[in-house]
C-alpha cells in the first residue's frame, strides 16, 4: 500500500484554533474522501512532541492500493478543487506544506 501525506509545518494563527478545527472538518474532509482510489483518510493533529525543533500543526494522510492510484487522484478534478479550498485554510495558518508518499507494510501483532 502507499500513503501520501501532506505535513502542515507550522501552526495555527493565535485565535484561530477551532475556526481551522471546523475549516478541516467542514470543507476538505468531505474532499479529500471523494479522492479516487482513496482506501483511508486520517487528519492527524499534533498534541505532544519530544522536540521543539518541528511543528506539524496538522498531517494529512490518505492510503491508497498502488502508485498509480495516487497519480489518478493527483489528476482529479476532486482534488483541483481541494487545492483552491485549501487557500481559505491557509488564510488561519503560519508555516509551509509538503507532501510525501510512504510505501508501507502493515505486521500483525502477536497473539500470545
């Protein structure tokens, strides 16, 4: 499987917390669902961290079956529009986004 994640390094403006909290929620979640070949959309919020050196205000992590899944939704109309919503989030943040996609492996846990 493969997961491409977007890293919000930064953080949220002063006062405008639960505004972005809602903005995500209300306007990209139900977008970034709609991505082609989407299997998992997780919006991950930074809580605790043991180094002050990066912040990630938020991740965004999406799985997919294969590269080629990734690339379709990359091409969708779906997610032209999620990158023009995203200009309206981007207003309430401080800090840059990129993107990384992760080959992963997923292992059973032990049943002993």
């Amino acid at each position: 499987m493969y997961i491409r994640c977007a890293f919000f390094n930064g953080r949220v403006k002063p006062g405008r917390e639960a505004e972005f909290t809602a903005y995500v929620r209300e306007k990209l979640v139900p977008l970034w669902t709609r991505f082609p070949g989407a299997q998992e959309v997780r919006v991950m919020r930074q809580e605790d961290s043991d180094s002050d050196a990066q912040r990630y205000e938020m991740v965004l992590a999406i799985r997919y079956p294969s590269h080629a899944a990734i690339e379709q939704a990359l091409a969708s109309p779906v997610r032209a529009e999620s990158r023009e919503v995203t200009g309206g989030l981007m207003e309430m943040f401080e800090g840059s986004i990129f993107h990384t996609v992760f080959r992963a492996d997923d292992f059973p846990l032990p049943t002993d």
